[in-house]
C-alpha cells in the first residue's frame, strides 16, 4: 500500500486515473503531451510540493541532467527541487545531479503506448528530506505491435 501515486503525465484517459485512485486515493498527477483538454484542464503542467522535507518537482516534459528542457532549465532557480520527476521520454532512468544537489527520477512508462520494451514503476519512501527504499517495479514487457 502506498501512501500516494505520483503520475508524471500521458495519463491517456480518466479511466486511469480512477484506476489509481481506487489502488490509493491519494493520487498526485501532471498532464502531458498526449493528454487531452479535459485531462488538461484537470491536471496542471507542474506540480510542486513538500513531503516530509523535500521540495518535489513533477512535470512531464523535463530531460535529466545535462540534457534538460528549455523550460526546466528556465524554471530550475525559482523551483530549487530536491526531487524532479519527469516522464515524456519513456525511457526509464534514476541520476542524481551534482550540479544542482537534485535526485532525478524518470519512471519510464507502466501503460502499453509508446516505444518502450519494459512496462516500468518506481517506489520509494521519502523520510527525514531523503529518499529511501527506491525500487524499480517492472509489469512485464510490452506487447509488440507487428
């Protein structure tokens, strides 16, 4: 059980997230670049907030270290995340960056759209401003589309 579900974008229908609310009904959410008006207007492009003494900051479209966004890039001083989430490349990846002392988590993609291979998650407890107990969940491998 999880005390809540962080989504970082491409939710894709409501139906999903209805689903994750009845897993947890704490259910925090971006929207992305697939998502449509309704999503859109549901969901903002960022979420910023504290738990347990760090400052998240979810957004779907953001890159990672050395290759982030213009926007993120332009954003990054006024936010000062210590934990950017991000979504948007499919492509599970977890770096810390020296540079600007921030954990950086991109869960990969856990639906069945999209070009990646394994069907990704991540977990983790956040205690005391740290991140503790990540693990990458993997839901089995994506269904080839021929």
């Amino acid at each position: 059980m999880a005390d809540e579900v962080w989504h970082a974008g491409d939710i894709g229908t409501p139906e999903v997230l209805t689903a994750l609310q009845r897993a947890c009904p704490a259910v925090r959410a971006v929207h992305g670049n697939i998502d449509d008006l309704t999503i859109k207007h549901q969901y903002p492009e960022d979420a910023i907030f504290e738990v347990e003494g760090m400052r998240v900051w979810m957004t779907h479209i953001g890159g990672y270290p050395g290759r982030y966004s213009k926007r993120v890039n332009e954003l990054w001083e006024s936010v000062q995340p210590d934990l950017f989430i991000c979504g948007h490349s499919h492509i599970f990846k977890i770096k810390f960056d020296k540079n600007r002392n921030a954990l950086c988590i991109n869960p990969g993609a856990a639906g069945t759209h999209g070009f990646h291979i394994m069907r990704t998650a991540i977990r983790f407890e956040i205690a005391n401003a740290r991140v503790n107990h990540l693990e990458v969940i993997e839901f089995g491998k994506r269904a080839q589309i021929l």
